[in-house]
C-alpha cells in the first residue's frame, strides 16, 4: 500500500559511559506499539526508526537520511535527567563539544544573539496531551545539535527529551513512550480532517541506500558508529 505519509522516528542511542539510552529505548516501545496496532499514527503512514549517535557525521547523515526518504514529519528523541519535554525551538550554537564541556557551559549564561528555529509541529498541544512540559531549550549538546540541523534543512521536525532519571531511579521508558504516542497523537489530530485510525500491521521497510534495513523498518547505519 503506497503511504499517503512518512514519518521517521529518530533516537539516540548509548554514549559515552552510558550503556543505554531512554531515548533509544522509547523508540523500541513505540516500534512494539506499531505491531500492536496501538501507534496513533494514521494507517496509511510509513514509519521508520533511524537511529542517532553523539558525532556530526551521524547526525548529518539522519538530516540526509531523513529528507531522501521524504519524511513529512521527524520525530527525534534524546534523553535529559527531567521529566518529558516537547522542545519548543532549536539554537544556533554550532557543533557541540565535548559532553563534560557542554554540561559545564549549559549552566552559564548565555551571552550574544543565537538564530532560533521553532519548530512548526504543535508543541503546546503535544505537551497538553502527554502532560509533558514545553521547553525551549534543547540544551549544547546534541539533542539541540540535531534539532537545529533538522529545521535548518527544511524538515518539519520536533524534539523530545525523555526522562533518564537521576543515577538510574526514576526511569520509566514504558511511561515515556506512552506519552510520546499521545503526542504523536495530538500532532496528526491537529492536521487531521477526520477521526484518527491506527495502523494495525508491522512497520515499512526502509529502502533509503545510506543503511541496511531490518523487517521493522529500522535503519542500520553503515558507518563506523554504533548499530543498533
């Protein structure tokens, strides 16, 4: 069946000392949502998960990745230590340094004019439904990184930061991923004409010749960074 849209999912996988990512591990719940039936995304929507790592190299290659598949919506996860956050906008804060560096600068305050790109998709409404909180302020690491260069491109993107807890407590990726379905809920009910009916069979394949693809539509980067 040809798809009347494409959404594709982007997540963050592990970085640094971490072994896991929440932004990663709410993708695979919502991928489990979508064999279910229960991904409120309409029927005729191809959905596909890319996974993102913590380089330049990786991130540019979603952006490319993303518009070649002619996503109509982007969808891109990262995980912060609060509650979940739809992002409001993206700043101009060039490529990121290195993560003790950029957790260092983001209690500082910001000094000078950043180019800002909001984000088109509905926010408040996504935020209302999920009874998650509006940001806006994805931080100067890679989860603002990304954003901006999904925006810059053109590609009708929002962020969400998932919660990954404090030392591990308070992670709870089965809520989380709840509250991203309701968004993605609120964002095709705002554009919608008529009721909202869920696919009820497995995910697309994806077909995009940067990557591999398994049976449920995930990219596998070919790159040297981490497959997921």
């Amino acid at each position: 069946m040809d798809a009347s849209g494409h959404l594709v999912i982007g997540a963050f996988g592990p970085f640094g000392p971490k072994s896991t990512n929440q932004a990663d591990e709410v993708a695979k719940r919502l991928v489990q949502m979508r064999e279910r039936g229960e991904l409120q995304v309409p029927e005729d929507v191809r959905v596909t998960v890319v996974p993102m790592e913590t380089n330049v190299d990786s991130v540019q290659q979603f952006v490319q990745t993303a518009k070649q598949m002619q996503a109509d919506r982007v969808l891109m996860l990262g995980e912060s230590g609060s509650g979940l956050k739809v992002e409001a906008q993206a700043h101009d804060r060039g490529q990121p340094h290195g993560l003790l560096l950029s957790a260092v600068t983001s209690l500082l305050p910001s000094f000078g004019e950043h180019e800002t790109l909001a984000t088109a998709a509905p926010a408040d409404q996504m935020a209302q439904a999920s009874g998650a909180a509006v940001s806006k302020d994805a931080g100067n690491f890679y989860c603002n990184y990304s954003y901006h260069s999904a925006l810059q491109a053109g590609l009708n993107a929002v962020f969400v930061h998932v919660p990954s807890g404090i030392l591990g407590l308070g992670r709870d990726p089965d809520g989380a991923a709840r509250g991203v379905n309701q968004m993605l809920g609120a964002w095709y009910q705002a554009d919608a004409n008529g009721p909202l009916v869920m696919r009820d069979c497995h995910l697309g394949r994806a077909d995009d010749p940067t990557g591999s693809s398994d049976g449920f539509g995930a990219i596998h980067s070919t790159s040297p960074a981490r497959d997921t």
